[in-house]
C-alpha cells in the first residue's frame, strides 16, 4: 500500500494519509470509505459521525462546503449523504467516527527552503493561526528533539494539568518521534503533511484530520 501511494504526485485522499499513518502506528480516527448510500448499511461506526468528501482533488473540504459534523444517527447519515453526494457526484466520502474533544495539538512535516524537509509541532486546532506557539527541528530527529519540541512551546502547560485538562505529554512526544520516523523513511517522497487538529488524552492521542501532498 505505502509503495503504491508514494507513486501519487499531489494530495492524497484522507482515508489514504489516515492508513498511512495507521501503518507507522499512529492512531487515528475509526473511518469507512462510502461510494454508494448502501454502502452505508454495513456501517459499524458508533455515532455521533461526520461525513466528508474524500478526494485527492479536495483539500480544503470545509472550505467548499463538504463536511458534516455531529451526524446522530443512521437516518441523518442518509439525508446529509444524499446532499453531499448531489453537490459532489463524482467523488467519494469518508464517514469518519467523531472523537470526544481533548487538548488539541499540531503535528507536521514541511519542506524548509534552507534545511529541507522539518518537523512541526505546536498548538492545534482553531488556535493554531491565532497563536502561532509552534516550533521545528530539522529531519531527521535526534534522541532529545521530540522531548525538547514540548517543552519549548507556551502551551506546553495544556499539555500538563491546567485547569484540570488531563493529557499524556509522554504519548505527545512518542507521536512526535512517530511521525518523525515518517519524514525520515519518505524523505524523498514529502511536499508537507499537517495532522491537525491531534487529539491528547490521559492514555491516548487521536490524530482527527490529516493532510499529506507528496512531490
């Protein structure tokens, strides 16, 4: 599969970057590849679920209107399926299993001009613009670089009890070097990803919405 991929020129599908990830470990979140309304009938999802156009032509779902969130249940499913397959008729769509909200983080990869292919890490979700709290190592990532990356941000302090908010920093620095494994094996292969937002908990981390382009 990681062969076949890596032959792709451009963005890849979500259900593609997500089973990439799930082969170097990295979890993500529970996801079916529909076509056809049918396809739902063998849903075995739990909901609540969101429903998103799945196309390497599509990046930026959201921005053009191809993503429903918190879908209840099976009859919601079929009516925004039905909407969404009307306004994209040729493509697919991911029925993706909603995550229950942690602290929220950013990981990446992005191709630097000077030091080529670097490890991004910061703050995640609606926040990341806003604050900017990111920070970078050069690929390939040396022993103390993940550890390091955490601590250097300002909102490391969500990853450390604030105000309650329970999450792993031990598992954050294990997806660090994960994904760090990654740029290192596709070097040569890795235009930019950006897992955002990843989802921290007390005993896991859930990577929601990926995005990877390749050369």
């Amino acid at each position: 599969m990681k062969k076949d991929l890596l032959k792709t020129k451009g963005a890849l599908a979500e259900n593609e970057v997500k089973d990439l990830l799930k082969s170097y470990g990295v979890k993500t979140t529970k996801y079916k590849l529909v076509n056809k309304i049918d396809d739902l009938d063998s849903l075995k999802l739990k909901f609540p679920v969101a429903l998103k156009v799945c196309s390497r032509a599509i990046l930026h779902k959201t921005d053009v209107g191809g993503v429903k969130l918190g879908i209840k249940n099976i009859e919601e499913l079929r009516k925004a399926f039905k909407e969404l397959k009307k306004k994209f008729p040729k493509e697919r769509f991911l029925v993706d299993q909603m995550a229950k909200p942690g602290v929220e983080i950013i990981i990446g990869l992005v191709q630097d001009p000077s030091f080529g292919l670097s490890i991004m890490f910061g703050v995640g979700g609606i926040f990341t613009e806003l604050y900017k709290d990111v920070t970078f190592r050069v690929i390939p990532l040396q022993s103390f670089d993940a550890a390091d990356m955490v601590e250097e941000i300002k909102g490391k302090a969500l990853l450390e009890g604030f105000r309650g908010m329970k999450a792993n920093k031990k598992l954050v620095i294990d997806l660090i070097n994960k994904v760090g494994k990654i740029g290192e094996e596709l070097i040569n292969h890795i235009d930019e990803m950006d897992l955002n937002p990843v989802f921290v908990y007390e005993h896991d981390v859930c990577v929601v919405d990926a995005k990877l382009i390749l050369k």
